[in-house]
C-alpha cells in the first residue's frame, strides 16, 4: 500500500525551490515547518486548513494525492483547484494561518485586511501573491537558462510545471533580483558576488566599478604586455559610436557611421549603411547598392557603361594592366599578377617549377606540354653539382648552395641549413649564409618563415641608440664582399663545416661527419658512423651498433636495441652478431660496362648471388585484392570541406558550396601501396590487428582509428573552380609503435634511413623520359654498404626492410607512375628482384635505371629479367626497421638482483662507469639548441631556449647589462658567444638545484646520473620534481639506479616529458648494466 510518510515527501520536497523564490515570507516558514511535523509524525494524511500555501507545498500536496486518496481531503483538493492559478489558499490575496504570534503580527499589518465573513486575511491593494510567486520563478529560470527561455508571464502552466522538475536539487547559481551591489544586473544566488554589471559599470573581481571612458556603458579590462592594465570599451551610450576605443558622436573622415561603431570598407567593397559588402568578382571596385555597379573592372574584363564588368570578347585583349617580366596574369580572383617560380625567366598559368615557358640561369626547359609550359632544370640533374660544360662532367657546388651552375660561392638555391642570402646578380643568384653577413639585416624583421630570408644591407645611424646596440650586443660575424670578421671573433659555420682561419671561410667536414676542423679529419661522426683511421673517413657502424669504434660488431660503444642501451665488456650488443664482409667496390660493373655489348652484358648478368640480402616473405598482400581494394583511405573526419577553405582562402565562397561528397578521395587500390607493403613487413612477425593476423585492411582500419593516417589537402590547377578539383591524398605515420605479436610480445616499425637519387623525389614529374640516370659511385657506395648492413640485420632483433621508390612509363601507357616496391632479394651488380604490392609478380629492378632501349637490351640480356615499365628511374630508397620486443623477459629485475646481491668481490669504482658526453650537450639537445640558440626574443615570449621566457632568468641577462623590456623594444639580437655564456650560468644554477634537491655532492655519481637529474631539474623551470624528493636522495645513496628509474616513470614530470623520460629511462638502465656486469 502506498505510504505518504515523509520518506516519499522527501522525494517532492527536493524540488521546493522556497529559497531561490525570493519572495517567501515568515508566514509561509511557518506554514512549511508545520506541514513538515506532520510527516515527522508519521501521521496518514496530510490536512491543510492553516493558510498560505507555497506553490512546493502546492505540487507536494496534489502529488501525493495522485498516489493516494487517503493522504488527503477532497474538500482541500477542491480549495486547492485544478490549477495553481484557481488556488484560492495558494499564497493569493487570501489566506489564512493558526499560528498565534503570526495573527497577531497580521493584525497590527496596515496592508492586511481580516475578512471576518469568510475568516480570511486578505492583501489590500495587492497583485495576487501567486503570481508573483511564478513570475519570481520564471524570472530565475532565464536568468540561469539563456538558450531555454520562459515567458515571464505568472501563469503556472503544463511547459512551467515541467521546468520546475528539471531544475537543479541544489538551488539556481545565479540570481537576477536583488543582488547586494546595486549596480549589478546578475550575482549568485548568495547574491553577494556579481557576474554582470548594469550599463557604465565594468566587473572588477566580482564588485562592479563604474567605466571611466566617457560615454561608455559597457567596458572590460585587459592586461597589457609588462603587467599593465588598459580599459576597453565594448558599447557606447545611445547618440555615440565605438571608435578606436573610444566614445564619439561622428566619425572621422574615410568612415562610415552606422548605430554602434565607425565602418571603413576594403577596396572590392561597398558600403549599404549598415555594413560592408563585396563587389562583384569582376569589379574592382564599385558604388553599389548592386554589387555589379562597378567603376573599375580587374584586368582582364571589359567594362560595359550600366552592365558593369563582361567577359573579355574571345580573339579581343582586355588586359588594361601588363604584368612585369617574370610575373604572370592569375585568371582566379582576384585576378593579380603573380611571380614566376625561381628559375622561370618567363612563365604562364602559375607560379609552379611546371610553368615555366623560358628559364634563367641557363638552365633547359624540359618535358614541355603543348602549350608551352615546361620544368627549368639544372643540366646536372643532381643535388649540390653542377654540369662543367668544358669537360662534360659533374663537379660539385660551393658548400653553400644546394643547386648551383658553377663552383662559385653563387648559388641558384640555397643549401638546407642556410636560412639567409644575399641577392646577386639581379636576384637571379645568391650568396647564401647561416645568418645575415655582417652591415646586412634581415628582410623579414624577424618574422618566421620556412623559407630562407632575404639580407638586406643595413642603413648607417648615427643616433645614439644605434651606437649602444653596436657596443653591447654586436653583430653576426659572417662576411660578404670585402666584409672581414673582427679580429679574435670566433666565425660560426654551419653543421658538418669548420672554419679555416687563413681562408677565413667555411669549408666541407669529411662525409657523414659532424664536427671537424680540417677536411683530412673528423672529431664527431654522425650517428651510425665511426672515424675510419686507415681510410681517413667516417664508415657505417655494425647495425647491432648505434655508436662504434670500429666496423665490427664488437666495436659498440652503444646499441640500436632499446632494451639494451649498452653492449657487454665485450662490446657485444647481440650474441648472434657477426662481421660484416669487406667489399671491394673495384670489381662492380658500371652502367657503361653492363650496356657495352650483349656477350659482355650476359657474361656480367648472372642473377645469382647468394651472399646478398634475402627475404622470404610468408605473405604477398596485393592492392587488386577484392577484399580492401575499393576501401577508401581517408573518412570524413579526416577529409574535411572546412580544411580546404582554410588552405585556399580566395575560394572560400566556391568551398562553401562543396560537399564531402564531391571531393576526389583516394581508395586502397589506388594509393595504398605503402601501406600494403607494411602489412606485407608485419604479416612475416606473426603481428595481430584486434587479434586478428594483419592485412592492408585491418591495418587501415588501426591507422585511422589512433590517428596515424592522415590528408593532405590539393586543388588541381584549373582557370575555372569547381568542386571536382578538390582532392585529398593519403599519408600514414612511417613509425608504429608496440604492436602486437602474441602474448608479451611486440614490433615497433619505423624508417631509419633514406637515400635520395633525385633532387626531385617528392614530385609527380620524376621521371625523365628518354634520359639515362647518373647515379655517381659514392651513391653505389653508400647503396652497397647499406644492403650488407641490413642482411646481417636479418640475424638480429633489428632486422631491416628495403623499399625502393620507382618511377616510369608502364608497357603500353603514356602516364607516368611513381610507386613503391619491396626488395627480397639483392641480385648483384645493382640488380634487384622486387615484390610489387599492384599484383602478384615479382620484378627485377636495376638501381641505375633504364630507358626504352635499355629495358628491352636487358630482357634480351637474360631471360630472367622482367617488369612491368617500358622506362623507369629508381629515385629514392627508404629503409624500415622492425624492432622485436618480449615483455615475458625481465632484464630490469635480473639485474637489480644481481646488483642487491652481496659480493665479496673488489669494489667497483662508479666513477669510471657509464660516462656521457657533457650535461651541457644532452640539455641542449633535450632542448633543441644543439646547432643554435634562440638568440632574439620571439613573438612567443622566448630566449635562449623554446621553454625559457626572459622574464624567468631576468637576474641573468641583468649579469650581462641585458634587459628584457629593451631587448624586445630593440628587437636585439645576442651574439652566439653571448647566449652561451647566458645558458652556461643558467645551467649553474640548475646544478646548484639538482644538488639541493636531491642531495648530493660533485664526483659522488657518474656522470650519466648528474646528466639525467640536471635535465630533469632544468625542465621542470629549475625546481625538484616533487614527487620524487622525498625519495630521491635515499636512492641515490643506495647507487641502485634502477630504483631510480622506476621511480622516475610514475612521476608527473614523466608523463609530461615522455621523450625526454624515455631517454633517460634508458639510459639509467645502460648505466646500471654497464655497473653490474662489471
């Protein structure tokens, strides 16, 4: 049987909104705290015969009527009516009470009227008290719902009811009646804190305070740069505008005055009063009111007196305005003269390296289409060489210059790490330098670009404040015609270069060498290479080595295994390692040889090698499989209408108009070779896909879900826009990481190498059609040696793929195709047999490449050779790893074990153990400032380092005489010498720090330790890692550094620095495996 007790009551009672009413009186407290004694004593039915009822009270009573008859009287519910509204008892202009003191107090009430006929009080004068009661309700309920609003109207409806049920248990927060700073307009409900203010007021930390501005009446505050604070207006008083911050009654001259602010309208644009509209495409500009009311056209449009701007009669030039030389006509709007590309002397159409119809430099206009348009290529066809048109041969460039038509320090393009030059030669040709020469500033004024700046030369000034910039910070040391550097100065070359004081220039390290100081000898290797003292040249390290001493495998100084950083006291990463054979490079058959005569070549072709690289892949995925072969690449998530009109702004109206559906969209059987070629790496180690055994389609389907396949975004060159045009393309990330092979086991896969053999890799346009490829004999070098580096790789848990980028004309076809193959066997002689992921043959590629003649000379050849191109190049190779992982092997506790073990056995110095290069190296390398530092303050607020701001290490630069405020004023830029001095005292105090923290003293640890916590101190703003100071220094005295390392992965700082964990992390581990084999 249903029980109306106060256990239900509780239940209605939570929707009682008595106190975000407002209006509840003493009465009314009364008439609730005794209509709650009722229920407390658990009597059956609720009476109410003592007045004023509240509209909670109300819902309450009739509620629990509904459930049950006998928890009330029908002659109450008939008092009570149908509705709030006909509720005489509700809180209306009549009521009664049985409380005593409340009579009284009614009695002596001037506005309270006893009516003894009826034995009610009553309101003089007074609107019915329940309507107010709602109104006070629906005024609550929009001030706290802006999107849901009520109309404030009294009447208690089925819509009110409703919203009164889906208001909050704990009360509105916000209270629009009666807030206690009378100048605002909305507070809390404790009424005592504001929100928003009343017009001439602005919020100032809760409390409203009255805008200074004149004629103001709504205003905010800002905080400027250097901590100050500006008020601004956001809405001026009626008969007053908003300009410039300001509250006025006219505007000034070249604006239009509408009812809030002060309009000026762009060019292209016209004004209807109210706001600025644009002219017709065709117009440049107009008068309105219609947009095609045109006073001026664009260039290429006929003006027509009342009809505006018509299309240009065919056979008729409308061209008002000639372009310059090298410039074209752009034929979208807004129909400007847009410059060539770089090396076009003339161009149409565009400004891409294909649009070129004349070119500079010397340079030959090639694969010509049938308007004329071509490609300015260099005659050499290669990188950072030039043809010699004396001897016919290639020699190479200045160090300076990435492409170049002599051996002069004059280049056509600068070098990747040059980001400044100095236009010669009418700008056709530049000097290139790492930062502007000295009497030269930058074009820019310090703004960022991805493309090499422009120097221009420096204007003398005699001013005072000039001369003080010269003095303290000085200027760059590089030099350019006639310029010398300053005596004693230190001049800074690039990567890979070092400077030669009698020459005082920059010249060439050895190859793959980093630091050196002389061309005949190298101090720093690139990773992966050690110093070769016999043939005075930096060679490749065994592939278990990430850093060597020596070619062989027990040579290591450091692994590539990430599980294990450090080799054994052998210099053994890896106990299946082995040497690498010698190669001698004389016995290689050049291209010449191979296409000498046909006995020659068959004599030579032999296909046969055993000893190279060799694959045997257990699955061959192709792109023609019906399964994933119309599988498209990318979703709508991914390829985006917005993310066009992002990149291709003037098109933005046409954008709009276009769909998902209309965009070009490639599918698997199209673009997805690369892909299908990692499922074919990742089928050979057994890898799981959802436990499922991996093909190109799950394998889609796990790159689009963790966001490792993404668009980019193109719009084919057309004069006229349409929709069809836009097209998004497929890239996946080249790195996954842990994936699964069964339980406990895991791969990572990534690429770690490549070798471009064409300077135009990237484009659709590789391959030349009826030219030979020259691929030089360093290059074939560089290819051999890396092909016997990854078959010993095949023996270790670091085994090496090969992915050759090919470029050609198929048999048959006239469209060129760039695709991917994967090599699994090494033939010999630059001979390799492919697996195409497009069908199901395997092919033989030659690394050379061949053109039509030569294909067929080849099949001739040998029987054997077959694929599927007419003509083709090899332009790039990629390498991929596969790292293996088992988790079911746990070295770390094996080795604190051994570590925790007692040992009667000598001491071992630490000292002595696992020693790194210098803090100073790895914090800038953690830093990225290993090849410069952030010399000038950039427009994000940082110096030095990307994480340092100025106002941080201001007490340093004071040091210095340096100021941050003046340097961002002066746009100074520091001397290299300058910032490292400055980083040099930053990280004084970060040792200071580290040792504060963690505490401990010089020479107490190695250092690869003093490393790791200085750079976790450094990164963290100079302050300990909190987690870990309780902790650290127990640790640390105990030298069991592989509590160390656990201890670090729970921290915070861990989980915010995930690459600088994981090195440390890493190393920690090596150097406490290095301790405890020793």
């Amino acid at each position: 049987m249903f029980n109306c007790k106060l256990k239900y009551a509780q239940d209605i009672v939570k929707y009682d909104f008595q106190s975000e009413i407002g209006v509840v009186n003493h009465l009314e407290e009364k008439t609730l705290s005794e209509l709650l004694k009722i229920f407390n004593n658990n009597l059956s039915s609720i009476v109410i015969t003592n007045g004023l009822i509240s509209l909670p009270q109300y819902i309450l009573y009739t509620e629990f009527y509904k459930k049950d008859t006998s928890c009330g009287k029908m002659e109450t519910i008939r008092m009570l009516g149908k509705t709030y509204e006909e509720c005489k008892l509700c809180s209306g202009t009549y009521f009664s009470t049985i409380d005593p003191e409340s009579q009284k107090l009614l009695n002596k009430n001037p506005n309270v009227e006893f009516l003894e006929e009826q034995q009610l009080f009553t309101i003089k004068q007074a609107e019915t008290l329940n309507k107010i009661i709602i109104q006070s309700f629906q005024l609550l309920w929009n001030c706290n719902n802006q999107d849901d609003q009520l109309e404030v109207n009294g009447i208690f409806d089925e819509k009110n009811f409703l919203k009164l049920l889906q208001s909050p248990e704990e009360g509105f927060k916000n209270n629009c009646m009666r807030c206690t700073d009378k100048y605002c307009s909305k507070c809390t409900t404790d009424f005592e804190t504001c929100l928003v203010c009343k017009d001439d007021f602005r919020l100032q930390s809760g409390v409203c305070t009255k805008c200074n501005l004149p004629y103001c009446v709504q205003c905010t505050e800002k905080e400027l740069t250097g901590g100050e604070k500006a008020e601004i207006c956001q809405q001026c008083a009626k008969k007053y505008v908003l300009h410039l911050n300001q509250c006025i009654k006219t505007c000034p001259e070249g604006f239009i005055q509408t009812t809030k602010t002060c309009l000026q309208c762009k060019p292209g644009q016209y004004n209807n009063e109210v706001k600025c509209l644009d002219c017709s495409d065709k117009c440049k500009t107009c008068t309105g009111p219609q947009p095609w009311q045109c006073t001026k056209c664009f260039a290429i449009f006929l003006f027509v007196p009342g009809e505006g701007c018509k299309e240009c009669p065919q056979g008729m030039d409308c061209e008002t305005e000639k372009c310059l030389q090298r410039q074209y006509r752009q034929y979208d709007y807004p129909y400007e003269c847009g410059q060539c590309h770089k090396t076009c002397s003339e161009c149409k159409l565009g400004n891409t390296i294909e649009d070129c119809i004349s070119c500079k430099n010397n340079f030959i206009l090639k694969n010509v289409k049938s308007d004329g348009r071509g490609q300015c290529k260099n005659p050499s066809d290669k990188p950072r060489h030039f043809l010699d048109q004396e001897t016919n041969t290639l020699k190479p460039c200045f160090f300076t210059c990435m492409d170049c038509i002599d051996n002069s320090d004059l280049c056509v393009q600068c070098s990747p790490e040059m980001n400044y030059y100095v236009s010669h030669e009418g700008g056709d040709r530049f000097k290139c330098y790492n930062k502007c020469p000295q009497g030269y500033i930058s074009a820019n004024d310090g703004e960022l670009t991805y493309e090499p700046t422009e120097c221009i030369k420096q204007e003398k000034q005699k001013d005072a404040e000039t001369d003080e910039l010269e003095i303290d910070f000085g200027l760059d040391f590089n030099q350019d015609e006639g310029v010398q550097a300053d005596d004693g100065q230190a001049v800074e070359c690039p990567p890979s270069q070092y400077y030669d004081a009698e020459q005082q220039d920059c010249f060439l390290c050895p190859s793959n060498c980093q630091i050196c100081g002389s061309s005949d000898w190298c101090d720093l290797c690139i990773e992966g290479n050690y110093w070769n003292q016999k043939l005075q040249q930096c060679d490749l390290c065994h592939p278990s080595c990430s850093k060597c001493k020596g070619s062989a495998y027990t040579d290591c100084i450091q692994c590539t295994d990430e599980t294990q950083i450090f080799p054994d006291e052998n210099g053994l990463c890896s106990q299946s390692s082995s040497d690498l054979p010698e190669t001698d490079f004389s016995i290689f058959i050049s291209q010449k040889q191979m296409f000498l005569n046909l006995s020659e070549c068959q004599k030579l072709f032999t296909l046969n090698n055993e000893q190279n690289y060799k694959v045997a892949f257990k699955n061959i995925f192709t792109l023609q499989d019906a399964k994933w072969n119309s599988l498209p690449l990318l979703n709508e998530e991914l390829c985006k209408v917005e993310n066009f009109k992002k990149r291709y702004l003037k098109f933005g109206d046409q954008i709009d108009k276009c769909t998902f559906t209309d965009i070009n969209k490639p599918v698997m059987g199209q673009k997805g070779s690369l892909l299908t070629i990692f499922a074919i790496i990742l089928s050979q180690f057994d890898v799981k896909i959802e436990t499922k055994p991996v093909d190109p389609s799950n394998l889609l389907e796990y790159l689009l879900k963790n966001k490792l396949a993404y668009p980019y975004h193109i719009k084919k060159v057309d004069n006229k826009f349409s929709c069809a045009l836009l097209q998004c393309e497929f890239s996946m990330e080249t790195s996954l990481n842990k994936l699964e092979v069964n339980k406990g086991k895991t791969i990572n896969i990534k690429q770690i190498k490549e070798i471009p053999l064409q300077s135009e890799k990237k484009m659709l346009n590789c391959f030349k059609n009826k030219e030979t490829q020259f691929i030089d004999d360093d290059d074939i070098k560089k290819i051999e040696k890396q092909i016997i580096s990854s078959q010993q790789s095949l023996e270790s848990k670091n085994k090496q793929f090969i992915v050759f980028d090919v470029c050609g004309q198929k048999v048959g076809k006239q469209e060129i195709y760039q695709q991917q193959y994967l090599v699994q066997n090494y033939l010999g002689n630059g001979f390799y047999d492919v697996v195409s992921p497009y069908d199901d043959s395997n092919q033989i590629i030659y690394i050379y490449g061949v053109i039509k003649e030569q294909n067929l000379y080849l099949k001739r050849c040998n029987s054997d050779y077959k694929n599927s191109f007419d003509s083709y190049v090899v332009s790039n190779i990629r390498i991929f790893q596969v790292d293996e992982f088992d988790s079911n092997i746990d070295k770390t506790k094996s080795l604190e074990e051994q570590f925790e073990k007692e040992s009667p056995q000598e001491t071992i110095n630490l000292l002595e153990k696992c020693q790194c290069e210098s803090y100073k190296i790895v914090i800038k390398k953690n830093e990225g400032i290993m090849q410069q530092y952030l010399r000038k303050i950039s427009k994000n607020g940082r110096i030095i380092s990307q994480k340092t701001s100025p106002n941080s290490i201001k007490h340093i630069l004071a040091k210095h005489k340096l100021d941050p405020e003046v340097m961002l004023k002066k746009k100074t830029v520091l001397t290299e010498q300058q910032a490292d001095l400055i980083f040099e005292d930053m990280l004084e105090e970060t040792k200071l720090k580290a040792q504060e923290c963690y505490q401990y003293k010089d020479g107490e640890h190695p250092q690869c330790i003093i490393n790791v916590l200085m750079d976790i101190v450094f990164s963290n703003s100079n302050n300990c890692v909190d987690y870990s100071k309780p902790q650290m220094p127990k640790i640390l005295e105990s030298k069991n550094y592989l509590k160390l390392q656990n201890l670090l992965e729970n921290t915070n700082w861990c989980k915010v620095n995930k690459k600088r964990c994981k090195f440390h992390t890493q190393i920690i581990q090596g150097c406490q495996n290095e301790i405890t084999v020793s």
